[in-house]
C-alpha cells in the first residue's frame, strides 16, 4: 500500500519548496547503486522468494519501480496521498471516470478539454455515466445544477481555449456541501503554479504530455487522489484496466519534471511579454490570458495560482486571412498540443475543438477566428517578430 509511504514522506519532509520536490521527490536515487537517476526497470515481471513472497512487485501493469518513483512524485507535488501513472491523458481521466457508476452524473466545465467532452459523450454515455455542462465561471449555478444523480464536477482552470478561470475553491465548497466529488485537470498550470488538492479538490489529473513532459516527446497521463479509499480505488482499475505508462516513458517524464520550474518560468516571462505585445497590436480583436489585469479571470486566478500560466488565445481582426496568418509563420509550428519548449499555435476551430459539435462550439464563444498560442521558451523577441510578421503578411 504505497500512499503510507508518502504520508510518511510529506509528514517528514512537507516543509521543502516544490523548486526541490521537482528534483528529489519520489526517492529517485537507486538504493543498490547509488545512481542518482532511477534505472528504467524494463521488466514485465519480477522473481518471487516463494509463494505469496515478493519483493514489491509482482507484474509490471500491476507496478513497476521507475513508474512508481514517478507516481510517488506527482503525489508529492500536488500534496496529495497517492498518484498514478497512465499512457495518455485521457488514459488517465478515462481511469478517474471509471470510478462512477451507471445513474451516476458528472458535471464539466464550459470549456473542457474536447477530448474528456468526447470520451463522457461518446464512450461514457453508453455505459449509463451521464454529464452536464455547468456555467464554470459561477459557483452559483452549480448550487441549482446539483441534482441526487450528480457525483462528480469536472474543472479546468485555466480552461481550454479561452483560458476562462474557475474558482476551484468556491466550487469546492458548493460540491462538498453535496457530497460531490471535485476533479481538477491541472494540465495547462501544473503542480509548479497551481496545486488544486490544497483549493479543496479530491482529485486531479494532467496530462503529462504538456508542460510536464515539456519537450513534445511523449504522451503520458497521471492522476492524484487525496484519499486512502479513493487510492486503494485508483490502484484497482489501473491494474484491471491496464492503461499504465511505460517504464521508458516513466523515465522521460521524470526526466521532464526535474526542469519544469525554470522552464515554467521562461514559459511565463515569454507569454506575459507576448500578451502585452498582442493587446497593443491593432491586427488583434480580442486576447484570452488570465495573466493580464484587463482578463475577466484576472482577480480570481491571481487568488489560486502563482501567476496567469503560458497559454494564451487571440483573435486576428477580419481583414486577416487566417490560412494565410498559419503559412506565414517560420518559427512558431501550427500542431496540436502546447507546453513544449518549442513555440506552437494551432486552430482550436478546426484542431483540438474539432469534436464538439459546432452549435456547443459557438455557443462557448470559440470562433472562427480564434488562436492559441503555446510559446515555447526560444527568445521571446524572435517570437514575436514571427507573429508580426504573419499578421502584416494575412492581411487582406
Ligand atoms: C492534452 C490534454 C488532455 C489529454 O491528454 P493526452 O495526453 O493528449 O491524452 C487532457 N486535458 C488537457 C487540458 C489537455 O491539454
């Protein structure tokens, strides 16, 4: 039952700053060796002592040593009593939302990530899980929204594409008055700026392909509880339904997360000169970034998070071909995903929104028009000498 040894860990360590949990956290030097850097355990399975007599590990769906440290650190990041690696992101929500049952209903955010709008539409729904779109920017609404059947609410904050801002803690506190479990995707912020399990949520997920991988080579999932029932749960269906990240893949994103604090900040730096460049821009209608005291999300992010994160979105005014503004760029890639050390934009109309139905699409304010920008930590200058370059080149 690995969440005793965090509980023991944080009760003994707690007061370290995460710039340090990044690096040390999970125990990653190899006790037989002495290398500082946990071996990837490329093991299917484990020699046993003697009947019912293993070492710790039994089969590798079940646990693996490499995946464990990286479990154990995700856990202590986000302060929670228990983390657990998966192959995707989805394959980690996927596994959070098999914690429900039929009858059972989820509440989700506004502008949810397309893909968890998908699996709960398309995958979910056929298996009786039912969900609801919830006005995310008032906790109000979701005072009315919770019937006998809602078990669950789903956050993003900041949440994809418009970067809208949810108050996890007040949500927090209207779920727990219900008995309503709060899970947080943390993808866009990370434990580094944001830990929502210390906001009162129950559960967070990320996806690790993001900022915590952070250099676009590799998809991976994880997800943390707060709960030793919730954990013992997690630890079932991960083993019974098998989406577990590789131990290779285990070892990238450890790799990945020992950096995320000074690459987390050059991220910011360059999205915080970059939106300061877009909303002085007369090519630019409308810019999306909490991090910026003009955003609607401004007051309540800067009461959650270290600062406003490194996602933006824009819109081009409408004498701009858009097609035009995506081939005129020579630094900044148009591709899905974000988070990577390389500067990506992508079209979320047409991309990474592409699978929820257009009238939702509208009705949510993603337009047509709309961008967003992931930059990366090249030099900001070159940057945005690449965007002014495109928008004066799509002109029309
Ligand atoms: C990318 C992403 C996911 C899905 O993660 P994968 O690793 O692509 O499966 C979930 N939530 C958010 C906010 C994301 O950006």
């Amino acid at each position: 039952m690995r969440y005793h040894t965090i509980m023991k860990r944080i009760e003994q360590g707690g007061s370290r700053s995460i710039e340090t949990m990044l690096i040390h956290g999970g125990n990653q030097i190899d006790e037989r060796t002495g290398a500082v850097n946990v071996p990837i355990y490329q093991t299917s399975t484990y020699m046993q002592n003697g009947l019912g007599r293993n070492r710790g590990f039994e089969y590798s769906r079940t646990g693996n040593p490499t995946r464990k440290v990286l479990e154990d650190l995700i856990a202590e990041l986000e302060g929670g009593v228990a983390g657990f690696a998966f192959a995707s992101g989805m394959a980690a929500i996927t596994t959070v939302l098999s914690l429900f049952r039929s009858g059972d209903r989820i509440l989700i955010s506004r502008n949810v990530y397309g893909g968890t709008y998908r699996v709960l539409d398309k995958v979910f729904s056929s298996f009786g899980i039912r969900y609801s779109i919830l006005d995310s920017e008032d906790p109000e609404s979701l005072e009315r929204s919770i019937g006998d059947d809602v078990k669950a609410i789903l956050l993003e904050s900041p949440a994809n594409p418009l970067m809208s801002v949810t108050d996890i803690r007040a949500f927090s506190e209207v779920a727990h008055r219900h008995g309503v479990k709060v899970i947080v995707d943390n993808t866009f912020m990370t434990p580094y700026l944001q830990r929502p399990l210390e906001l009162g949520a129950d559960i967070v997920v990320h996806s690790g392909t993001k900022y915590l991988g952070g250099h676009s080579d590799l998809v991976a999932g994880l997800a943390i509880v707060n709960d030793a029932e919730t954990a013992e749960r997690m630890a079932f269906l991960q083993n019974a339904t098998g989406g577990i990240l590789q131990p290779f893949d285990s070892f990238l994103l450890i790799r990945g997360i020992k950096t995320l604090s000074v690459r987390m900040d050059r991220h910011v730096q360059n999205a915080e000169a970059i939106a300061r460049y877009l909303q002085s821009s007369e090519d630019v209608s409308r810019i999306h970034y909490p991090g910026i005291e003009s955003d609607p999300g401004y007051a309540v992010n800067s009461r959650q998070a270290k600062n406003g994160g490194a996602m933006i979105s824009f819109e081009l005014t409408e004498n701009h071909n858009l097609n035009r503004f995506f081939e005129s760029l020579e630094l900044v890639s148009l591709a899905e995903s974000l988070g990577g050390v390389e500067s990506l934009v992508c079209h979320p109309s047409s991309m990474t929104h592409a699978s929820i139905p257009e009238d939702i699409r509208k009705a949510v304010g993603i337009s047509e028009r709309l961008i967003r920008l992931s930059p990366g930590i090249e030099s900001v200058d070159d940057i945005i000498a690449d965007l002014d370059n495109a928008m004066k080149r799509s002109r029309t």
